[in-house]
C-alpha cells in the first residue's frame, strides 16, 4: 500500500506531536479535533516545536515551511476519506474511541488501516466495532513524540500480518523503532510504568517525602531522566488515572489501584502541565 496522506484525529499534546512527525516524514497530514480551538492550538504547538528544531540547526527553515505546508488542519470527520492511514489520538476513554472508530470504518476507504494511539484500551475491543478488525493496530508514541523514539506497536487478536507489516515500516520511516507487545492491558509501557507512578503517589499522600525529594531519589539514584512525578504531570493526571482503572479493571489486582490522591487532583482540576498545576506548578 502507498501512503500519501495520514489523518490524525485528536490534536492534545499526543495528536499534534504525532502530526508534526507524519508531516516532517513527508506526508500530507490532516489533523482533526472536536474542539476547533484545540486544532488550533496544536499548530501552534507544531510551530514552536519545529521552530525549536530549525534554532538548534537539527531542520532547514524551508524544511519547516514545507513540512507546515503539508499540514491540514480540519474539522469534519468526512475528511477520513482521502486519507491511506488513520491514527486516533483522543481522550483515554473506551466509548469515545470505539464512537471515533465507527465513524473511521464509515468513511474511510476500504483499505485504510485504523491505528490508536491508546495507551491502555484493548485494541481488541476498539478493533470489534469496525468491520475491518484485521486492520485495526495499536500504534503507541510517547511523549513527547518529536523527541521519543519508541513505537509500541500492539496487535488485536484480528490484526493482520499485513496491517502489522505496514505499521512497523512506517513506524521506522517516522524516525522511530518499533517494539510489539500483545493486547494486554496496559501493554508494556504503561503495565510497568504505571505502577511505580502511583507508588510515587502513594509515598507522597503517606507524607513519606515531598514531590521533589520523591523525583530527586528516582532521578539521581536510578539515573531516571525525569521523576515520576514530574512524568506524571508532563503524562496528564487524567490519562494517568484512566490507565491505572484499565489495569485494575483488566488484572482484577488490587495492586493496581489508584492513589486517592491522584483522584483528588483530577477532580480539582489539577491535570499537570496541561492545565498549568499538577504535583507541580508551571507557567
Ligand atoms: P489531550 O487531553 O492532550 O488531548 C485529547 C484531545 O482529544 C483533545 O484535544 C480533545 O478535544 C480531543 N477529543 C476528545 N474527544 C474527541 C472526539 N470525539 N473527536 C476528536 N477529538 C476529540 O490527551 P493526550 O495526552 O494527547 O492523549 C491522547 C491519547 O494518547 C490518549 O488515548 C492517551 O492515553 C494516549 N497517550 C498519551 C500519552 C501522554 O503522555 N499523554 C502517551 C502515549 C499515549
């Protein structure tokens, strides 16, 4: 299959880092998002982070011209039609996907392939309420995407070899290694990383230490380029709460439950970098 053009849909930090990097790779990339504000805020995103690139001598300005110019941004959903690839990026949240993925199934080609950016969500699941479950894959970036290297790609029980090969060949072409995992939930990143970030909360409801002294003892005894805390705040206080309910809903394992900390925070408002507070304060 050719890939010219890649929609993203969901333009949150996720959806636009991985637009930017479609786009930079070459293709015709239409970035969509319920909220029109936050397609326009995820281009200016775009802009400053390429703009970053240019300033360290890492893109050209004319790369960064062109790479804007093969950005769409868009608000109707039909735009699904024109594009090879579809990859969703939106609220962790089970009914939002599967309602994205529905729509997907209706208006893209036959062929498209429908990837998620989930981070916890059975793709299996997401996968079941499309007629084309063979192509539908989990396509897992980090943040932030411009600068991680990392894909995890993970295969629904119904993937296909093809879909699977498709995804892993762009995934190198976006810069990026790919590593598979199964459709369990959590996958690997988030089974492992999820744990120690709510153990982290833990320690700092219980008073053991305070956020700083928490990071301090992660980053510098364990040589960790951020504390968990502070990954937690550039991760999003909701999407951390929404993955640790997927691995306790999916494992049955009370080792898995959310601090009610975290909950607390949630509720206030207090998301992390994206809403301006979180363990931390910034801005
Ligand atoms: P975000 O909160 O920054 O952005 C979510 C975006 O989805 C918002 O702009 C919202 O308007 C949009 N949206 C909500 N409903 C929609 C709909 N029906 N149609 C179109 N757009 C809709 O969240 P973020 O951090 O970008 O996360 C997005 C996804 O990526 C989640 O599934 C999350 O688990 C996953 N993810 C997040 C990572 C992180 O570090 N934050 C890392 C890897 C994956």
């Amino acid at each position: 299959m050719e890939i010219k053009t890649i929609m993203v849909i969901g333009a949150g930090q996720m959806g636009s880092g991985i637009a930017q990097v479609a786009a930079q790779s070459g293709f015709t990339t239409i970035l969509h998002d319920v909220n029109k504000e936050a397609v326009q805020r995820g281009l200016q995103g775009i802009q400053k982070s390429l703009a970053k690139f240019v300033e360290k001598g890492k893109l050209s300005a004319e790369e960064m011209e062109a790479t804007l110019g093969r950005l769409q941004p868009c608000d109707d959903m039909a735009a699904a039609a024109d594009c090879q690839i579809a990859i969703e990026a939106v609220v962790e949240n089970m009914n939002v996907k599967a309602n994205i993925f529905r729509e997907l199934d209706r208006l893209a080609p036959a062929d498209a392939i429908l990837a998620s950016n989930t981070s916890s969500l059975p793709i299996t699941e997401i996968a079941a309420v499309t007629s084309r479950p063979e192509q539908v894959i989990g396509m897992h970036f980090m943040n932030p995407v411009p600068l991680m290297k990392l894909v995890e790609i993970i295969r629904g029980l119904a993937t296909s070899d093809e879909t699977y090969e498709t995804i892993e060949a762009l995934s190198r072409h976006l810069g990026k290694t790919p590593a598979t995992c199964r459709d369990v939930p959590g996958f690997i990143s988030n089974r492992v990383l999820q744990v120690m970030i709510n153990e982290a909360v833990w320690c700092l409801y219980e008073g053991v230490a305070t956020a700083e002294d928490i990071d301090m003892i992660m980053k510098l005894g364990m040589n960790h380029p951020m504390g968990p805390l502070a990954l937690a705040d550039l991760i999003g206080l909701d999407t951390v709460l929404a993955i640790l309910e997927v691995l306790q809903a999916g494992y049955g394992d009370p080792k898995y439950r959310p601090c009610p900390l975290l909950r607390q925070y949630v509720k206030a408002g207090w998301l992390g970098r994206k809403s301006g507070r979180g363990f931390y304060r910034y801005g």
